[in-house]
C-alpha cells in the first residue's frame, strides 16, 4: 500500500458568480492535508467554515480551481464522469441524513444490491454479499425485505453504512453521519465505524462539527477556519490540548456533565471569544 492514500494539495474551491452584480466566492484556500491507509482524519469546524466542501472536492461534487487532489498518487482533481464512476469502487461516502440518503421505494436488499450490479456481479454472489453486508453493520437478515421507512435512524445509517462498504472501498467520506442521531445511537454507530475500520482497514475522512465525536475515531485532525486549516496533528492533541483559538473555542463549546464546569466552560468561552473576536 501507499504511504499517503489521499494528498490534499494546497487545493481552492471557487464558486461562479451568482447573478449580475455576484462575486466569485472562495471557499477553500490552500487547504492542504492527507490521508494514510487504514487512518482516520478527522475534519472539524463550525458550519460554513468549508469542511463539507473539501468531502465535496474529494467526491468530485465541488469544483477545484487550484491545488491538487492525488488518489494513491493519481491526479483526481478534474476527472470525468466516467474516471469519476471507475473511482467510486474506491472511493465511497456515507451521507449525513439517514432518512434522505436512501431511496424509500427500494427494498434495502436492491439498494445494497445496486452497486454489485453495476459492477455485473452475479445475482447469488450480490445476495451473499448483501447478507455479509447487513451482518457486518449488524441488522437481520430479514432486513433486507423491508424498506427503509421500517427502519430508525441509526438503523438507516448502518445500512448506508453497509451501502458504502458493498464494493471494498479503501477510503470512505464521512459527511457528519452520526449529527442527525441522538447521543446513544451516535455512541453505537462510532462504535460500528471503529469496528469496521479494525476489521477492513478502511481509512475515514470523517466531517464533523464536533471535537468530542471526532476524538472517538480519529489518529489525526485537522481544523477548518472559514476555508482554511488553522490547526492540524495528532487526534488526541488536537481535541484534548488545542493551540489555535479558534479550535480552543470549539474545544470549550462541548458539554460536560458538571453544571459548575459547564458554566466555567461557558465563561471561558465568553472570554476567549472577547479577546480574539472569534
């Protein structure tokens, strides 16, 4: 295996002007950071500040107007639709909402099957393959017979989960799966992440707002500040002993069970933000 899966190279995302009087608008400037096999990165930062872009750019669904993006050291800044495709056995995404990313008029079993048959696997290695699949994240074998409005929401992220695992990626974007669950099923489905990834290998680049959810998973972090890195190194340092202010202020924005820390945390924060003007 390489020894970067994913090179992030001083890469920009600019948007066209919109209407007459518009301006371009840049949302990532000079971002640079990579991926290894088997890592987790964590990409953190409020919204707005370009970290689902940057997952965009890497899929292919946000334009790159500079920099490079290198897929074991292949160029993939400005593939085609057809490149684009070959890639996606590759390169995989597991969505943020569970309830919009699955069609609900497909049975689970046609929406795990769907990419084995554009890949023209046989219909009995596809089924086989699909009960894998839902044994992996953990669902019954019957739940391929049903559709996904049967289903609660993290039982729909663990069969978009599967979705994104039915043609052996290498790396998955991860665009802020667990935000839309409530904190227990967020805390299973982390687990279910991390199982995987022991078991398969799978890198992760995992989005997310929140520093306490991506100290769970991630070897290293990067943080995003209105399109650029300010702080990027070692996951337990990032999210426990932050340098930058602005990921010091994210760092204090996470709830604690204390109330008496948590009003600590809240001056903190009130302070922090009147000296930095972050």
């Amino acid at each position: 295996m390489p020894e970067v899966l994913l090179d992030i190279d001083h890469v920009d995302v600019t948007y066209p002007a919109r209407g007459f009087r518009g301006k371009p608008f840049q949302a990532l400037k000079g971002v640079s950071l990579d991926v290894r096999p088997g890592e987790c990165v964590g990409l953190v930062g409020e919204s707005g500040s370009g970290k689902t872009t940057l997952g965009r750019a890497v899929l292919g669904l946000a334009p790159v107007t500079g920099g490079a993006l290198r897929y074991q050291g292949r160029d993939i800044s400005h593939l085609g639709r057809r490149q684009r495709r070959a890639l996606s056995s590759d390169i995989q995404v597991v969505f943020q909402d569970p309830y919009t990313s699955l069609n609900p008029a497909l049975t689970i079993q046609d929406i795990l099957t769907e990419p084995l048959t554009v890949r023209k696997v046989a219909k009995a290695e596809a089924q086989r393959r699909v009960r894998d699949l839902l044994d992996q994240v953990h669902l019954p074998s019957d739940a391929g017979s049903r559709l996904p409005r049967e289903f609660s929401g993290g039982q729909r992220q663990r069969i978009a989960i599967a979705r994104a695992l039915a043609l052996d990626p290498a790396l998955i974007v991860c665009d802020e799966p667990v935000s839309a669950l409530d904190l227990s099923t967020q805390a299973r489905v982390l687990a279910l992440f991390k199982e995987i990834q022991d078991r398969t290998a799978v890198a992760y680049l995992f989005v997310s707002h929140d520093l306490a959810v991506v100290r769970h998973l991630s070897h290293r972090v990067a943080v995003m500040y209105h399109g650029e890195i300010v702080e990027w190194g070692d996951g337990d340092q990032v999210t426990t002993r932050p340098q930058h202010p602005y990921t010091q202020k994210l760092f204090l924005a996470a709830p604690v069970p204390d109330p008496a820390a948590q009003e600590r945390r809240r001056a903190e924060r009130r302070a922090l933000a009147a000296a930095t003007g972050l």
